[in-house]
C-alpha cells in the first residue's frame, strides 16, 4: 500500500505546463516531456487538471466527455503512454474528477435540454418563485445569480459556478452510478489516484432563498453528503486500498472534514480546505484588497493540524494551486528576498502534518505576472467580476488593482522552462502570456544551481521520505500568539522536529526557549543559523528546520 504520509504530490495545469506542437497550448506530450524534471523534484504523484474534451469555458472544469480526451490536449494513446513512461520512473497519477456539475455540452445536459426526463433528472430544474424570479436567491460562485431560465421549459437549472456549468443531482441514484463508473473507466487504466472538485458541493440541501448570505449553507457539507461519499468509495476506488484520494472542499467545516478525511471512515484519503487562503479576504468577500492578516493564518492552520491530528484525519497542505495567486506575491517578497521568502513558504508547508501539494512553477519561484490590462486575462471569474466591481462602481484602475492581486490568471501563465522567447513554453503564441520575469526565473537557471528554490523544494520531498517525524509525528504549535514568527514542533518516536520561520523582513531576536546545541540543522535558508543560547537572530524571511533524536 501506498503510503500517502510519505508522498509529496505535484500539480500539473496541462494547459500552461509545456506545448509540444506550438499550438500555443501545453499538452499531454509536454507532461511526457518533462518527467525527467519532475523525478529530479523526487515527487511521487502528479495531479493532473482535467483534460477531457470540454469547451474549455473553465478551462476544463466543464467536462463534455468524461470517457474521452480534449484534443487540444492529446489522445488516449498520449495519455497512456504518459502513464507508461511515469511509472518507469516510479511516479503515478492523479486524475481530477468534476462531478458536481457538467459542461451544458455534455449529452446528458443536451438530452435534458431537448425533453428527456431521464436525463432532466439528471440535473436540478426547478419552477421561479414568480415571473422572473428564480426558484432561490443563491448567487453562482462565479457572480451572478445561481439559476438559468430555460424558456422553452419555463424552468431554472441551478448551476453553482458558469451557466454553462449545470449542476448534477445527486439525489438521483443514476447519477451516482454514472459517476462511479466513470471513475472505474479511469481506475482500469490504472491510475491510482484521484482528485474531486468542489466535492463537498454534491449534496444539495433545501432550496430556501438565503437572507444571510449567498445560499451556501444551503448546500455546502449538505445532508448527504457522507452517505454518497461512501457509497462512491465502495462503488470505485475503495476497492483497490493503493489509490489515495482527496476532496476539494469549499467552505466546508472542520467538524465534516474529520469524517471525509477520517482515517476510519471510508470516505477520502485527505481533504483541501481553504480557510488558511481567505486571510486576505474580507470575510468571503474576495475581490477586495487588504493586508493579509498573519495572526489570523497561522491560528487558522494550527487549528486544523492540531484538530484533525487529534481526530486522526489528515490534510492536504498546500499554498498555492491553479485557483490561487503565486504564493511569493502574496504572503512573501518579489524583491530582493524573493529567494528567502519562497524558500521560507516552502518550509511552513512541508514541514506541518499532512500529504504537501506543489503547484507547478512554485518550486521556481514563479510570481504573480502583473497584468495591467482586461485583454491580458482569461479566467471567467476574473473577466466576470472585473464587469461586477465596475457596476458596483469601483473605477477601472481599482479593479485592475484587485484582479492584479486575486486573479486566478495570476498562477496560470506558462511554467518558465528557459531564458529563450516564451520562457521556452511553446514556440508558437501561448494561449495566455509569460510572466516577464522568465529570463531570470526559469528552470533551466534553477536546475543548475545548488542554492536555488528548485534545489530547496528538492530537499524538503526528500527529508519527508528520510525522517519519519516529519510524517508521522504530532503538531505543537511554538509561541502560537507570536506577530511574526511561525513555529512549530513535530515527535515522533524519540525524534523532534523543531521548525523556525520569520515569516517577514525585519530581523528579530527571539527566545526560542530550548537549547540549540541540542539539535542538529537539516536545512535552513541561509549559510549559518544564528544563536546565543536560547536567544535565536532571526534574518528576512529567515527558515530553520532543526532536528534531535532523544
Ligand atoms: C474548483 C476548481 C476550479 C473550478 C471550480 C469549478 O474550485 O479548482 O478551477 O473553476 O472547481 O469546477
Ligand atoms: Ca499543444
């Protein structure tokens, strides 16, 4: 059995990884390509975004073809041979399923469409409470209002994120035994891990207009939501107790996630959970600009390790990934300890207690691209609420600023392979532009230098698989209440880890309270920690990981 403690899993978004045939689109042949690249990282999972056939409206997380492979990205004859040529090199796949809705181009929304009560069961139609006015008041998570009126029909679909993204009911057993099998189809093929979108979305509770919020009590962790999980887990993947599974949950609570990510509860191996990313939010409003609020990050993240520890369930744990801003622009420095800072990021996550996920590029380094212009961005939900922020009347520039900061686009550009044109992505035009910095931030620089991020997030997969304690061991916080500091400490088995982070600029002396002549360091930031007995010198974006055996 694989051992998903000891993994490290690392995110492919196809479209912006590496395009083989200078369409301008990266491609499955460009995964293939890269493997090298990837097995020198030492990972031992790729997730792999969606890439069935799909109109790409969301970049793939519209599916029209469960069974089938978008073109644009390849063939099932590329697909195998991407899973042939991982598995020399000892890595497997992730495959990311979207059940909570379809693309409306699937057949089954087509059928819907045209009559069929099949399939119109398929999905979740309701009369409007009056002329006009939708069966509920929930907006879509993309902006807008959550239900589509369909004339013919003069009936809604609700659709939670795009209109073109109808969501699937749940309810229907058929539905549940469509979606098992699809995952059976992929599981034949032997991939050996999967990844479920927004899963926690499934199951939708009463259809009540929400006069506190946006509706997503009504169907976020809903009624049956455990009971269609296990059934899932037994109807696919449950089956075979070497494929690892995570859930991506959207506003879930922490109560739920002991259940989907209990290690007794035949539901999932791990859990997303995005709480810890809202911190520069204000509340769920994310298309604001505030500072982000440290204190609140670090109790937020110790009160899921320490709480799901305590309910032996286990975490995803991540900063970055395709729906998140680089994680360096956001909670570290672009400037002149841009190295220091994204090395110190990396450490707080690999370091805590749970399966770390690295999103492509983070290992470089790769910052927000700072767009200035509407014609620069692609994603939906940035082109759709660059249009609302204006009608609520924010002059254009502060919606610039704000999607400069919050877009998705902003972890979407091209993978920086090399210094050459197009950061060596494609040689046609890429789909969406290269960040500029490529000529100093590429893989081909990092791969070459001992001292560089690449080489940093190197050592971090490898010091999991060498030290036990890191995971397996317990979480105790370290001055949690600290305004600048990020500590924690890790047992297992006699062994201690002791993780030390100055999580900003300005240089600091603090008691760590122990004594460090006991420990040894296995990694750190800079050359030579620095210390006087307990009274630790802490630099910019300084990061210690220390280590005793007792
Ligand atoms: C998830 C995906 C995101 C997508 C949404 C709808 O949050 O990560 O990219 O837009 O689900 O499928
Ligand atoms: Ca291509």
């Amino acid at each position: 059995m694989k051992d998903f403690r000891k993994c490290t899993v690392y995110q492919i978004y196809p479209k912006s990884f590496y395009d083989t045939n200078g369409d301008g689109l990266g491609d499955l042949q460009g995964v293939t390509r890269k493997l090298d690249y990837i097995k020198t990282l030492g990972v031992d999972y790729i997730w792999l975004t969606p890439f069935f056939v799909s109109p790409q409206k969301d970049n793939g997380y519209d599916v029209e073809d469960y069974y089938n492979i978008d073109p644009r990205y390849g063939t099932m004859e590329d697909f195998e041979t991407l899973a042939r040529e991982a598995d020399k090199r000892g890595i497997r796949l992730m495959l990311d399923m979207v059940f909570n809705h379809t693309s409306s181009r699937n057949q089954w929304f087509v059928k819907a469409l045209a009559g069929d009560e099949k399939y119109k069961n398929y999905y979740i139609f309701k009369k409007g409470q009056a002329p006009g006015v939708p069966p509920t008041n929930w907006e879509s998570k993309f902006g807008g209002s959550a239900w589509e009126y369909v004339p013919e029909m003069d009936e809604y679909y609700l659709h939670l994120f795009d209109v073109s993204q109808p969501d699937l009911n749940w309810d229907n057993e058929e539905v549940r035994r469509e979606v098992a099998k699809v995952v059976r189809f992929w599981m034949d093929k032997g991939v050996k891990g999967f990844r479920f979108d927004v899963v926690n979305l499934i199951s939708k509770g009463e259809f009540k207009d929400d006069d506190q919020g946006d509706g997503r009590r009504f169907y976020t962790d809903g009624p049956n939501i455990h009971k269609y999980l296990k059934e899932l887990n037994e109807l696919s993947f449950g089956n075979d107790t070497d494929i690892i599974t995570v859930g991506e949950m959207s506003s879930t609570s922490m109560e739920n996630c002991f259940q989907y990510a209990g290690a007794d509860s035949h539901e999932l191996s791990m859990v997303f959970s995005f709480h810890h990313l809202k911190v520069d939010f204000m509340g769920n409003e994310k298309w604001v600009l505030v500072p982000f609020d440290f204190k609140k990050l670090k109790d937020i993240l110790f009160d899921w390790q320490v709480n799901m520890a305590a309910h032996n369930a286990w975490n995803a744990v991540f900063w970055c990934n395709h729906d998140q801003p680089r994680v360096v622009s956001r909670f570290g420095d672009e400037g002149i300890y841009w190295k220091e800072s994204a090395k110190m990021l990396a450490t707080v996550i690999h370091c805590l207690r749970g399966t770390p996920y690295i999103y492509q590029g983070e290992e470089l380094g790769m910052t927000n691209p700072g767009f200035t212009d509407i014609s620069q961005y692609r994603d939906v939900e940035s082109l759709n609420h660059f249009k609302i922020l204006q009608e609520k009347g924010l002059n254009e520039q502060c919606a610039y600023d704000i999607l400069s900061v919050h877009s998705r686009d902003n972890s979407r550009t091209p993978v920086q392979w090399t210094d050459e044109e197009n950061a060596g992505f494609t040689t046609g035009t890429p789909w969406i532009q290269v960040t500029k910095n490529y000529k100093t931030i590429n893989a081909r620089q990092q791969t070459q230098d001992p001292d560089s991020i690449f080489n940093y997030y190197r050592s971090l997969v490898a010091l999991r698989k060498k030290y036990d304690v890191i995971a397996y061991g317990d979480i105790v916080p370290v001055d949690p209440h600290h305004p600048q500091i990020f500590a924690y400490e890790r047992n297992y088995n006699g062994q201690q880890l002791f993780v030390v982070n100055n999580f900003y600029k300005k240089e600091i002396d603090w008691n760590c309270g122990k004594d460090l002549n006991e420990y040894q360091v296995l990694l750190s930031n800079y050359p030579q920690p620095e210390h006087r007995e307990q009274i630790m010198h802490l630099r910019p974006y300084e990061s210690v990981i220390y280590f005793r055996q007792k």
